[in-house]
C-alpha cells in the first residue's frame, strides 16, 4: 500500500512515521517538501505520488497566532484537507484527518460525542471545522479523528513548557478551570496505525474506511485540567521545583477563549472501531521513559 503522509515533522506526524513505515511504502513530506499553501502543488504531489491512503498530519496549529493570520490558518487547516480528499477521491485513495476539540466551545457539562453541534470561539477553531467539511463533502473514503490537548518530547507544547518552566521559575501559575484529556501523540500515532493495518488486511483499505467512514473523538482517557495535569509532569520529574499555583483562565490573558470543557467522549471509537487509547496518566509516564532519568 502506497500512503503518503504529510506533516511529517509535527507532534503526530513524527511519531506516525516509524508506526507507518512498516505498513506499506511511506512517503513521509513535511511543510519544506510539501507546503498545504499551495494548492496546485498538493494536487501535482498526489497525484505524482498516487498513493492508496493519505494521512494529513499537517496543520497551522498556532491557536493564538491565527487570530490575525485568518486566511493562512483557514487555506491550511480548512481548504487543503478537502483539496486532498478531492485529490483521494480521484485516485480511489482514503483519507486519515485530524480535528479538534476547539470545533466546540466547552458550553456543554457532558462530554461531547460526534453528533454534537460545533460552535468554535475562535479563528482556528473555526477552520479546523471547515477542513472536517470540505472533507466530507469530497465524497473520499475519510476518518477524521478530534482529538485534543496534544504533547509530546517533540516540538513546542505543555508537556516541554512544564519541563522547562518548572526547572527556571520558583512558582508557576496554571490554568485549573479547562478540562480536556491531554493526549500523547504515541498514543494517537499508535491508535492510528493499528486502525491502518486493520484497513490493508481488510484488502481494500478504501472500502474498509469507507464502510466506517465518518469523525471519531480520540483521545487519551480520562479528563484533567492544565494544573492538574502539571502536577502530574512534575510528580514524575523532580527536577520541576516551581510551585504549582491553579488560577483561572480569566487570569491568563490570551487573544482568544478557550473551551472550559474540552472532553471528548471516545465511545464512538472503542464500539465502531474497536481501539481504545490508554488512559492519560499511563501515556504521559510512557512518554516521559524517553527522558534520561534524574538522580533525585
Ligand atoms: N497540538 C494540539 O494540542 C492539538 C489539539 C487538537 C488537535 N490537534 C490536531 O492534531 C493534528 C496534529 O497536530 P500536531 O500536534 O502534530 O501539530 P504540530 O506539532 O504543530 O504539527 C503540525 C505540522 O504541520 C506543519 N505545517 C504547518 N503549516 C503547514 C503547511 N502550510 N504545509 C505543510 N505543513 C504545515 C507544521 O510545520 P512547521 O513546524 O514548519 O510549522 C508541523 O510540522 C492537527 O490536525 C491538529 O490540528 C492538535
């Protein structure tokens, strides 16, 4: 199986590469090979590449920044997703997309499942709406997953920012009034090459995503808030000495509003698909066996 991923730099899509290359021939582009800029070029390169499943891990995911770059966030996140599923569609091919939990705006007190109306408080919010979208409406064999709170060791997130914070500061002030599941990209990398692998040894990859075709919430199990889950980063690594201190999001200033309730409920998944992400503290101790230990 020929698949192309794009993206291949960030959090997700470095951590899909390994997972994917044993799947079938990987062609792995990140943004220097493959800009989602650039229409005309992400239809020459899938068309040059004619792969039998793309995975779109790319995406202008600078919350903060899209409020004053709209167009470039609304090309990216909303129009090229559906250019490549366009482009799938062509081909025969299936789609793999990744959504947010900021399609909604965290007004409800339950979880939110799939069927639940969006209603984005913000610029990239509103264009990773979009991307589900256009998408759908390609007509493409497609899974979009929303998943949310995304970190890894890899690139600029919370998980790196406690670590380094709480090395330089004496106290630290953190958001305890969001809740959301902080979600391992390994563990979204994981989920989504075993659900790949189930695709080729259905035969028909495309016809087997097409069958179960649709938006599935993914995440790590479980809910927290920023603060707790800074706790949790700093119960594993003792070199954070910073005192932790919850304070709401009124009191962190920040050009746009975030989602008081970010959790997404992944029973979609685990009864249609048949995967089930760990829960969050397990996945943000596998992630940190990475690290070189501290002699305490
Ligand atoms: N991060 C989160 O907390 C979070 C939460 C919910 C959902 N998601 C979704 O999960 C998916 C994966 O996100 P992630 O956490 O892996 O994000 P990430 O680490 O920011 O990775 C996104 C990648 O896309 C690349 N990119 C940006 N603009 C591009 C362009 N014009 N053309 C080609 N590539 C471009 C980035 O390259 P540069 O580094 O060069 O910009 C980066 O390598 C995205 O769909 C995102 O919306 C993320």
């Amino acid at each position: 199986m020929n698949i192309l991923l794009t993206g291949a730099h960030g959090q997700v899509g470095a951590a899909l590469q390994p997972l994917l290359e044993p799947l079938g021939h990987l062609t792995a582009l990140g943004r220097e090979a493959l800009d989602l800029a650039d229409a005309d070029a992400l239809r020459a390169a899938v068309r040059r590449h004619r792969p039998q499943l793309i995975v779109n891990a790319a995406a202008y995911t600078a919350v903060d920044r899209a409020e004053t770059e709209p167009a470039l966030a609304e090309t990216v996140n909303g129009i090229a997703p559906g250019v490549l599923a366009e482009e799938a569609q062509h081909l025969g091919a299936a789609l793999i997309h990744y959504s947010t939990d900021y399609v909604f705006d965290g007004s409800r007190a339950e979880p939110y499942v799939e069927t639940d109306p969006p209603h984005p408080l913000g610029v990239y919010g509103r264009s990773k709406w979009l991307g589900e979208q256009t998408v759908q409406a390609s007509g493409a064999p497609a899974w979009i997953f929303r998943t949310s709170w995304v970190y890894s060791l890899h690139g600029a997130n919370f998980l790196k920012t406690m670590l380094r914070l709480g090395q330089e500061r004496d106290t630290l002030n953190v958001v305890n009034d969001q809740w959301g599941a902080p979600t391992w990209a390994g563990s979204l990398a994981d989920a989504t090459a075993t659900l790949v692998r189930k695709a080729r040894d259905s035969g028909d990859a495309a016809a087997f995503i097409r069958q179960h075709q649709g938006v599935y919430h993914m995440t790590n199990g479980g809910a927290t808030t920023w603060y707790a889950f800074a706790q949790a980063i700093f119960s594993l690594r003792p070199e954070c000495r910073a005192r932790l201190v919850p304070i709401p999001a009124s009191a962190y200033p920040s050009p746009v509003r975030r989602p008081a309730n970010s959790r997404l409920d992944n029973r979609k998944l685990a009864e249609t698909l048949h995967v089930t992400l760990p829960p969050w503290q397990e996945a943000l101790q596998r992630c940190l066996e990475a690290l070189p230990p501290i002699s305490r």
